[in-house]
C-alpha cells in the first residue's frame, strides 16, 4: 500500500516494511540531486528524525523518518548517482527500506487520494 | 559558521527572520556540507599558505572568502510564503541581479540567459567554477561574455518543529585564483578564471555602497523591513558553544561529521 507525506516522500508499506522514497513533487521542488548522505542498515530511527540528507545544485535537505524503524536497507546505487534520485520515476526514487517499530503510525500519513488533495491545495 | 547555525537556531525558537552581511579576517577558505576535503585539497598548500579552513552547513565547492561580501539568511519557510527551493532560491537571489543592475552591469539568472549551455548544473569541487540555473550571471567587460558572479546555497531543516530556510551567498571583490588553486589538488582546481569578481567589472566604490544597494534591494524584493540587530549573551553563548563542539573541530571541517548530542 503506498503513503505519503506533506513534505512529498512516497512510503510503500508491506506488512512491517516499508521503503521510502522522493515523490515527483519532491523532485521538481529539489533540482538536481547531486549528493546523498545515506544512514548505516541497523540505525534506529523514531518517527520525524533524520533519516538522510539530501544535497542537490542549490540546497541540502534533511528526509526525515516518516515512520519510526530499523533502516534495513538503502539504495547503494545512490553512493554513485545519487541523480537517481530525480531521473527517475517514482517508485525507482527510493531512498531506503526500514522495518517498522510501530506500525500503526502508517495512520498519520496521506493515502494518494488525500496527498493530491493536498499537491491541488498548494 | 557558528554565528550562521546560532541564527538558524534562534528563529527557530520563534526569533525573528535574520540577515547577516560580513567579511572575513583572516581570509578563509570554506569548504560544501558534504565536500571531500582529503580528495579536493592540497593539505600541504592549504599549512603552506597558512590558510584557515571552515565547513559551511550548505551544500557545493569550496569558496575562497578573500576580499568578499558575504551574507547568510535565517527565516522560517513560511516567512517567504512556503515556496519550494528553486522558487525560494531565485527570490533571494533577486536583490543581487538588481544591485549589479544599479552598478550599470547586465545581470541576470543563467536560466534566462544561458540556459542551453552544455555545462549548466554539473558539481564542481569549486563554487565559482560551476553553474547552475539560477546562478547569477553578469555580462562582462572586456569579452562580453556572461560569467558567474558570486555564488549561493540553501539549506532547509526542521527544527523544535519549525520549517527553516538557510541561505548562504558570496560575492568576491577580487577573486585570488592563483592562493585558492595552492590549497587545491590539481583535478580539483577551475580551469582558467571561470568566474567575475567586482573589481574585474571595474568596480571601484566604497564597500558600504554595495551594502547600501544590497539591504535597499533585499528589503524592496522581499517587501519586507529590517531593524538593525545586536546579538544578545545568550545568541552569544550559543555561538560559542557551537564553535566548541562543532565548528572548530576537525571531525567537522574536515570529515563533515555532526557532533554527536
């Protein structure tokens, strides 16, 4: 099942796991992805924490947990082209993977009929 | 540095959008957030030149402050009307197109003037050697060629709940290409001079009449006012204390490592 967040990060949610990625919202308001500081597989994050940084041509932003977890995986093919990131298309601009603490926070995210409620309010 | 994150700290504690217009005694050379300083420098050209090396909280190349104006903005996102970056970008941007516009040159963004050029966006281990599109660009003297003039980066973070907007920006006097390329490896150095500088514009006013036409500007694009402002002890304490586990360590200037809290 796919989520979102109000700062344009798309969360797709299987049972505890969830992968975490930048929606084309997210994209177009960045520019050009130039850099990724990736967090070590194992590193606990709560919820609304920094989970990544992300550096492109004109600003550094933090991607902060939108669930709280255990990061399991991320996506190694950043280190080296972290343009991944805003070539491509939704569901391949995916940042990392964590298993979830507490699932029930998935309720506090937007569904995709409310997150392009929310893009059409802007 | 530690001046600029006290700023970004005390609006976030509800203080009010600050603007910081400084130089830099002695000249420094200040390195991107997440620059490879082992790769990108020259450790015996930077002890030989003496030079002092800071991190910068934003993101690209490395700048050398020499003769400069430098600026940094503190503000909450929703004080510029929650723009995303590239909207919020060229709006602070604005008000140096127009002091260069006030001093008789032709400026404008590379978007608007350069936008096809083959190198637009490409990382460079040095800020004036690279462009972007929403670089500021300036139509030179001698050539007639559009070049950079300054640089400028974002940073945006959350903090105590609060949605912030970092905003660093450098303008040379005189560039010194030949002292910033000594602390530099040579894969990392710019080709030739890619960069303006005021004085290659053939600027030769007073420094406080650029700051004059920048707060003009500032304030007008922004439509905003401005009160002069005194840092308090306690803004002071913090900057000290960010100096102390932060900035002047070289966990940080040289690796990029946050302190651990």
């Amino acid at each position: 099942m796919m989520y979102f967040t109000k700062t344009n990060e798309w969360v797709a949610v299987e049972g505890r796991r969830a992968r975490i990625g930048l929606t084309i919202a997210a994209q177009e308001h960045l520019g050009d992805v130039t850099f990724v500081d990736l967090p070590s597989p194992g590193k606990n994050v709560k919820r609304e924490e920094i989970l990544a940084t992300i550096e492109s041509v004109k600003a550094v932003i933090e991607l902060y947990a939108p669930l709280s977890g255990t990061v399991t995986a991320i996506h190694e093919a950043l280190r080296d082209k972290p343009e991944i990131l805003t070539e491509k298309q939704d569901g391949e601009a995916w940042v990392l993977e964590l298993e979830l603490s507490d699932p029930s926070e998935v309720d506090q995210l937007l569904d995709q009929a409310a997150y392009e409620a929310f893009l059409a309010q802007k | 540095m530690a001046f600029d994150e006290a700023m970004v700290k005390d609006v976030a504690r509800g203080g009010s959008p600050i603007f910081r217009l400084y130089s830099w005694d002695p000249f420094t050379l200040s390195l991107g957030r997440f620059q490879k300083a082992r790769e990108d420098l020259d450790t015996w050209g930077v002890q030989e030149m003496n030079m002092p090396l800071v991190r910068r909280m934003t993101g690209g190349g490395a700048l050398y402050h020499g003769e400069d104006f430098t600026y940094s903005l503190a503000c909450t996102q929703e004080d510029l009307g929650n723009l995303t970056v590239k909207e919020s970008f060229r709006l602070l941007c604005s008000f140096l197109v127009d002091t260069w516009k006030d001093l008789g040159w032709e400026a404008g963004f590379a978007r608007d003037i350069d936008a096809g050029a083959p190198d637009l966006g490409v990382k460079t281990p040095v800020c004036f050697a690279g462009r972007e599109e929403l670089d500021v660009l300036v139509r030179t003297g001698s050539s007639q060629s559009w070049k950079k003039l300054g640089g400028n980066a974002q940073k945006r973070l959350r903090h105590q709940g609060r949605e912030l907007i970092f905003q660093h920006g450098s303008v040379p006097i005189r560039n010194d290409w030949k002292r910033l390329n000594a602390c530099l490896q040579p894969s990392a150095r710019p080709v030739g001079e890619p960069s303006a500088d005021l004085v290659s514009l053939g600027w030769t006013n007073p420094r406080s009449t650029v700051e004059d036409r920048f707060r003009h500007h500032f304030l007008r694009n922004l439509d905003i006012q401005a009160v002069n402002w005194e840092p308090e002890g306690s803004f002071l304490s913090d900057v000290r204390h960010l100096a102390s586990i932060k900035y002047l360590n070289g966990s940080w200037t040289l690796d990029g490592l946050e302190p651990r809290e």
